[in-house]
C-alpha cells in the first residue's frame, strides 16, 4: 500500500517528467550551444597562442634583417607577417619597424607604403596612432601637406592629442599658415606633461612664431 511519502513523490516525478518533457529539449540545445561556445573559445585562445608563438619567430626575422641591412630578407619576411598574421601585434610592430629602416635608406615610398597598411590594419589604436603619425611625417617629407592632414582626422586615443595638435601645427607652418600653427602647437603645449622635454620642443616652435605659451603673449623680439 502506498503510502502519503510515496503519493507526494509519485507526483513529484510526474511533475518532473511533464517540466522535462516540455522543456528538455530546449534546455539540451542551451547546454550545448554554451557548453561549445566554451570549448570554441578556448580552441580559439590555443590558436591564438600558436599564431603568437609563429609570428614571434618571424618577427624576429624583420628585425634580423632590418639590423643587418638585408632589404630582400626584409620585404620578404614583412610580406610573409602580413599575409599570415597581419592581425597580430608583431605585424603591426614590423611595420613600424619596416617603415623605420625603409626611410633611413631613403626608401621613403617603402616607408609611407608600410605605414599605410599599419595605418589600415592595426587591430590596436595605439599602434594605429603612431603608423598615423609617422606617415604625416612622411607625407610632409613629400610635401604632400594635404595628404598628411587627413591622416591625423578622425579619432585619436587621448593620450595622442598633443601629439595630433603638434603635427597639425608643423603643417601649418609649412603652409605658412601661422595663426593656425599657433593654435595647434598651444594645444599641445598644454596637453603635454610639463616634465616631458618634448613639451619644451614645442614651446621653442612657439617662440619662434612670436608667442611665449607660458604668457600667452608675444614673445619679445619675436617674429612677427
């Protein structure tokens, strides 16, 4: 004989079985949808790890040949990082690298060219910030001021403003456009760290141009 223990579990199981039979399935798919969410991701950390480990070893190959002049081995290898690993931070770091050694040979179209696919490329805005930077540099070489301008639009991290407002402001100056450069090279001024000595370079541009930035005035006997 049954007894009032037995009834309630009976019911309870019934219970069971009607929640399981609605819902069970939609709770297998949950667990398995979450359970290989879980094991893609750690399948994509482990390839993410591989693809570290491969593109240090040819990175290393960039700066072999960037230390020892090989120009052939050089392209080479950063072509190999860009077409196999062009989203790892060792790419982004090649291509600076690349567009440093380029333009100390006077391979200045070679250093614009690997600043641009760092520019393009970069998945880190740091790295993006800098290749940016470094090709208005390169573009003002080639006195392509317009050019170099629109490289420093859009966003910048923060950090980087002073240093946006201070190429903007050698532009300027070299479209003889002074006003304009006085505005740019006050921002960075300002926004600059007063222990950094870069801040110091840019009061001296600030001096040259008329303008103690400490007084916001013109400085005496400067140009005018």
């Amino acid at each position: 004989m049954a007894t009032p223990l037995d009834l309630q579990e009976q019911e309870q199981l019934e219970e069971l079985k009607h929640f399981w039979k609605k819902y069970g399935n939609l709770i297998t798919w949950v667990l398995l949808i979450v359970f290989g969410a879980l094991a893609a991701w750690n399948v994509y950390n482990y390839w993410q790890r591989g693809q570290a480990v491969k593109a240090s070893v040819l990175y290393d190959s960039v700066e072999s040949a960037a230390e020892s002049g090989d120009m052939t081995l050089l392209a080479r290898s950063f072509d190999d990082m860009k077409s196999r690993f062009g989203r790892t931070t060792y790419a982004q770091q090649s291509g600076l690298l690349v567009a440093k050694t380029l333009d100390a040979k006077g391979n200045i179209e070679g250093a614009k060219a690997a600043l641009a696919w760092v520019a393009d490329h970069a998945s880190d805005e740091g790295y993006q910030a800098i290749a940016k930077l470094r090709l208005a540099a390169v573009l003002m070489e080639l006195k392509a001021y317009d050019e170099a301008r629109k490289q420093l639009e859009g966003s910048f991290p923060a950090q980087f403003a002073p240093l946006v407002a201070d190429r903007l402001g050698d532009i300027d100056v070299l479209q003889g456009k002074k006003a304009e450069a006085v505005v740019e090279y006050r921002k960075a001024y300002q926004g600059l760290d007063p222990q950094l000595q870069y801040r110091r370079m840019v009061e001296v541009k600030l001096n040259a141009l008329g303008v103690d930035p400490q007084a916001a005035t013109p400085a005496a006997g400067g140009s005018q």
